[in-house]
C-alpha cells in the first residue's frame, strides 16, 4: 500500500471493534517470555511490523518461537541460552525494539550490532545508551552512540540509582532490563510516572523488583519463570476511533477489550473534559492489565489546556488529539510534549503541517501547538512522514473534510494497525 484517497463520511459511524493488541504489551511479552525458563503462551498479541522485529531479534538468537495468527508460543530456556546472532539484527522503525533490547544486549556475553531503517537512523538513542554506559555498557556508534547503525559488545553490568532527565518509558524500561543482568540493585526514579507495562510484567515473570511511589528498584538475582500473557486492545489505536465517533455527526460506535492501565488513559480523561459522551463498561482484570469496553457518541466538544502529568499518559495519542481538538468550540492548548520530537518523526511539526494543509487554525510552539476551533476541514493530499500515527489521523480526518484527502504514503499504518482500514470500512 503506497497513496491512498479517501472521501469524506457522509453518514454517521456505527458499530463494534476489537482494535489489535497492545504494541507496547506485545513487545514486551516476547522479551520475557524469551528470557524467561519455559513455555510463554501470548494471546491477541499485535501482528504488527514493529512487534515482529522484536520476535526476529530472539530467534537469531537461538529462542524458538512460534506464532499462529495472534497467539504467539515460546520456548524459553532462559538467559544463558541465548546465543551470539550470526548478522546484524535489523529493527526497521520499531524504537521500541531498538531501546529496549539496547538494556538486554548490553549484558549479554557476546557482541551485536543493530540497524534500522531511514527514520530510525535519525532517532536519538543517547536517552538509553548514556544510562546503560553508566552501568558500564560498552556501545558505540554513529554520533559517538546516539545514532544507529550500534554496536554493543555484552558484559557484566554494575547496578545504580537512575533519575529519568526524560519522560520516556522506554528509557526507564531499558535501564531495568539492564538491571537484570547488573550487579546489585538498579533504581530508576521518575519524575512523573510513565506507562508501567514493564514492571507489571518483570513482576508476572517472578523478578525481584519493588516498587515505591516514583521509584522502582529490580535486583538480578532472580531467575524469570514463563508466564501467559492475554494482550488486552491497544489504547492507542483505539484512540482513533474514539476521536471519529466524538466528531462525525451522529455517531455511536463501540470499542471492545481495549486495555486501561491507568498510566495510558489520558486520551479517556481528555475527551471526558471536553464533554465528550463516553461510557466504559464489563470493566475487568486481565493478566495484570485493566481492560474494558468503551462506548463513544458524537457530541458538542470544547477546548481545553492539556499539559502537566497527564502528557506521558497520552503522549501517542496527540496527533489524533489535534484533529479531535480543531472540532471543538474554543481553543485548545497542548504544552510539555516536547517529547513529540523525538518520535518516528517531529510529530510537533507533522501533526501542525498535515492539519493546516487541511484547514485548520492549529499552531506550532517549543513544546506543542495551539489549535482553535470549531474548523470546518478541506481535502488535500497530506504526507504521512512515514509515521503510522500520522497517517491514521489523516484518515479519521477525512472522515469530516469536504473533498477527499490523499494520503502520500500509508504502508507505516501496518507497524501498529494491519487492520486499520478494514475496521474504518467496516463503521462506513
């Protein structure tokens, strides 16, 4: 799939979705399960591009593991079975599988280099690799370590107390994993709390970690034990579906099984102060997780400042929160995402440009955008930067544009959604 032209919605949606599984969940199963000693079971885990990077990285080196539609099998012997890989891993665009697997490789007893495709190549990696030199990695790499293409060559770790400078989970997640084969204990403090789906899991798997608050310490003296893993919806993706239902006149449509780990639900939080009619039903605990199903109707929506705390509950879902807010009556301020920067792309800039090319009053700062509202939305041809995000908040957009919306590139959208477009069609 390359360019794609899509018209405008002259109807209201309805209907049920289940959106794919977690992406960050899926990841971060296969890392455990493929470290941990016995048989790992995944259900509903994210047939996506970027999660498969991660399943290749472990088969290379020498974990067998299996996969049957969404239901994913491993045969974990533990860590001292993984072996040297005979060539380079390759992560495409996953920086998920990049930074994460930077805090695994980094202690394991052999050597590895890593590479990832155009838009990887440009993304920081000083974030992870400056904690993990700390712990006495050995990495190296275009830009003195902070650009791939990387190299690590594995050793015993030392454990140290660790203030995330950044909002990222990927960091603090990195610097766990290092912990497990670091000496002592390793500490990660946060400034503000970001998702937690690597402590929830480190702790399903039987690892030694404690959590206080801020601060979560992991020690390495515990081996993981398999554990099955039911991956609940993906938040993020079904994000896009709640801002369609809130925007197109008339809607009602229902997200089924989508995941509600309280450290990723700013989209729900937002959209409820914007007057948004959202309802969440059969909400229940599944393998550690929050999951429920969550209704949306279209209604009248309002402008708000959103910034603070609540940023990195939400982080990914911005772009599509740019659209959602250029439909509200009033203004809408987004602040301390800088973060959004540092992305598959500036999402600072891509979300800015994509929506003024459609129309709307939307303005760009240091550390987010200012969009004011109610705006009626144009078609136009719109890059997507190779971002799965970006394209799929073109495609809700042309769901209340006037003209049809011709996305430059939408193959990015399989990273994270295969199913997007057959879910859209489907509420059409």
């Amino acid at each position: 799939m390359a360019e794609v032209t899509l018209a405008p919605c002259n109807h209201a949606l309805s209907g049920e979705i289940e959106v794919p599984g977690d992406k960050s969940i899926s990841h971060r199963a296969i890392i455990l399960g493929s470290l941990a000693n016995g048989v790992t079971n995944i259900t509903n885990f994210l047939d996506g591009e970027d999660c498969m990077r991660t399943i290749h990285a472990f088969q290379s080196m020498g974990v067998s593991i299996t996969k049957e539609g969404s239901t994913v099998t491993i045969d974990g012997k533990g860590i001292s079975a993984l072996k040297e890989p005979k060539e380079p891993l390759y992560f495409g665009n996953s920086g998920t599988t990049t930074r994460l697997m930077l805090g695994i490789l980094s202690g394991l007893n052999f050597f590895t280099t890593i590479y990832g495709d155009e838009s990887l190549a440009k993304r920081p990696m000083d974030r992870v690799v400056n904690p993990l030199r700390e712990m006495d990695a050995t990495i190296d790499g275009r830009n003195t370590g902070n650009l791939l293409p990387l190299s690590i060559r594995g050793k015993q770790l030392k454990g140290m107390e660790y203030t995330l400078p950044v909002k990222s989970a990927q960091v603090k997640s990195a610097v766990l994993l290092a912990g497990l084969f670091a000496d002592g204990n390793t500490t990660v403090v946060e400034k503000t709390q970001t998702r937690d789906h690597t402590e929830n899991m480190l702790e399903a798997f039987g690892a030694d970690i404690t959590r206080s608050g801020l601060s979560t310490t992991i020690t390495s003296n515990h081996k993981l034990i398999a554990s099955d893993v039911h991956v609940p919806g993906d938040i993020s993706s079904a994000a896009f579906f709640l801002v369609a239902g809130a925007i197109v006149q008339g809607s009602d449509i229902t997200l089924n099984n989508v995941g509600l780990n309280e450290t990723r639900t700013g989209i729900i939080d937002v959209l409820i102060k914007m007057d948004a009619d959202l309802e969440i039903q059969n909400k229940r605990l599944v393998s550690g997780e929050w999951i429920g199903d969550i209704t949306i109707r279209h209604s009248e929506l309002k402008g708000i400042t959103i910034d603070g705390e609540i940023i990195p509950r939400l982080i990914d879902e911005i772009p599509v929160i740019a659209l959602l807010a250029s439909q509200a009556n009033g203004e809408t301020v987004i602040k301390d995402a800088e973060e959004l920067k540092v992305k598959e792309t500036d999402r600072i800039a891509a979300v800015v440009d994509v929506l003024s090319t459609l129309g709307a009053n939307i303005q760009g700062t240091e550390d987010g955008m200012i969009i004011k509202g109610k705006t009626p939305l144009k078609g136009g041809k719109i890059a997507s930067y190779h971002d799965h995000r970006i394209a799929m908040m073109g495609a809700i957009a042309s769901l209340v544009t006037n003209d049809t919306v011709t996305i430059d590139d939408a193959s990015s959208i399989s990273i994270s959604y295969p199913s997007f477009f057959e879910h859209l069609n489907s509420l059409k």
